[in-house]
C-alpha cells in the first residue's frame, strides 16, 4: 500500500495574525537531542494504542470526492485565522485530553490506519491532509485502494515519537491549541518536527481542526547564513 501520510508532504499552513514564538519550547534544553534509554521509551507511540474506532471508509471516500458517482471532493471549511499569541493556558483535563488525541493520531499514523487516523479529524482537516496527497491523474479506484488498503505498520525505527506536547492553551474562540514536539525518522537529517495543533472539541473529546508546521532546517556545511550574498 503506497504510504500517503508522510508528515510533512500533506501539511498546510494556518494564517497566522504574527510570528509565533514560544518561549516555554525555547527555553527547553535541545529536546531532539539524543535521549537516555528511558526517555527514549517514554517517547515511543506504539502503533497498537491506535485503536480509536475508524471513520467509516464511504464518508471518508465522499469528503474527497472518491464516492461512487461523485463528481468532486466537499471543499474544506474557510480556515479560520489564529490570533497571535500570548493565549490563556489551558486546564489540565484540556491538557489530558489534547495529549490523548495527539497521542491517538501518531499510533495511528505507525499503524498506517488511514480510516483510524481520518476519525480523529474534523471533515475539513480530513480534506486537507488526504486530499494533498491525491495525483491529479490518479483514477478513483486507484486512490480508494490506496486508502482502503490493508494497514502495514511502520517497522519500529521509523517509528514518529511524541519528544513533548506543550503550551496547550485555550483561544479566545474557543479552540484550542498546542505545540507537539515529534521526532520524524523520515525526515533528514535529524527528524525534528515541530507542529502547532488546532483542536474543537465534539463528542466529549478534541478533534483535530487544522495543522501548522514549524520546522527549522538545521545548518549544515557551506549553508550560506542568513543575509549572506549568494552568487
């Protein structure tokens, strides 16, 4: 089964009102540094927590425009702009409950369950993280197989791992938000991933509601600074 979910070629970016910067994650001590053999287990999501109950595969098929007869995906929802930071902290029940979710959603993604991690998003988030991933040319039935395929769980060592969930916090909207720290074997050189999290809560539980990415390429060798003229 073509593996579609690798992280970082589906996400797409929230306005932002300015720059984000998050003292409590600057001041951590170089979280993707190599950590001891307990921390190192304390980080692992294993694929057999996914165990939420799956979205079901025709409502899943109907949102991206892949339903019998369908003649185009539903579009996804107006993203609604997140205000700049500084933002109310959140309970620790909220706390509880955005972890368990993020949590949820990376065991699914080891487990390559697309239908496991689609039930823990909201339609428009669903939209844009699979859609993303969709040929232009790619045949409908090609695409419902690659979905519908038979999970095949990442070997162990290329395993996403959860560093840290931090600064969950509630918008004045009443979203609510949260930096996930992630070590991402799949992306050199060191995996480091940084993601903000929008959540809405429905059901008795946080959904995840849209996806901002902030990476930061190391510099490596003969990498010309910032400001630096190039030739």
């Amino acid at each position: 089964m073509r593996r579609w979910l690798t992280l970082i070629s589906v996400l797409a970016l929230v306005v932002l009102g300015t720059g984000f910067i998050s003292g409590r994650v600057a001041a951590q001590e170089d979280p993707m540094a190599t950590p001891g053999a307990e921390e190192a287990a304390a980080r692992v999501v294993p694929a057999e927590e996914c165990q939420v109950e799956p979205r079901p595969a025709e409502e899943v098929f109907t949102l991206l425009g892949l339903a019998e007869g369908a003649d185009a995906a539903t579009p996804a929802a107006d993203r609604m702009p997140v205000a700049a930071p500084p933002w109310v902290a959140a309970d620790p029940e909220t706390v509880d409950a955005a972890t368990a979710t993020i949590r949820d959603w990376l065991a699914c993604i080891n487990a390559d369950d697309n239908f496991r991690i689609a039930a823990l998003m909201t339609d428009s988030a669903i939209f844009r993280f699979f859609g993303g991933g969709l040929a232009p040319d790619e045949a409908i039935e090609g695409a419902r197989g690659n979905l519908a395929g038979t999970p095949v769980p990442r070997r162990e060592e290329e395993h996403v791992r959860l560093v840290a969930v931090t600064d969950v916090s509630r918008l004045e909207d009443g979203r609510v938000a949260a930096l996930a720290l992630l070590n991402e074997p799949v992306l050199p050189p060191q995996g480091q991933e940084t993601l903000l999290l929008i959540f809405v809560e429905a059901e008795g539980r946080l959904f995840i509601d849209d996806i901002v990415q902030f990476s930061v390429i190391p510099m490596t060798e003969g990498t010309p600074a910032s400001g630096t003229p190039q030739p």
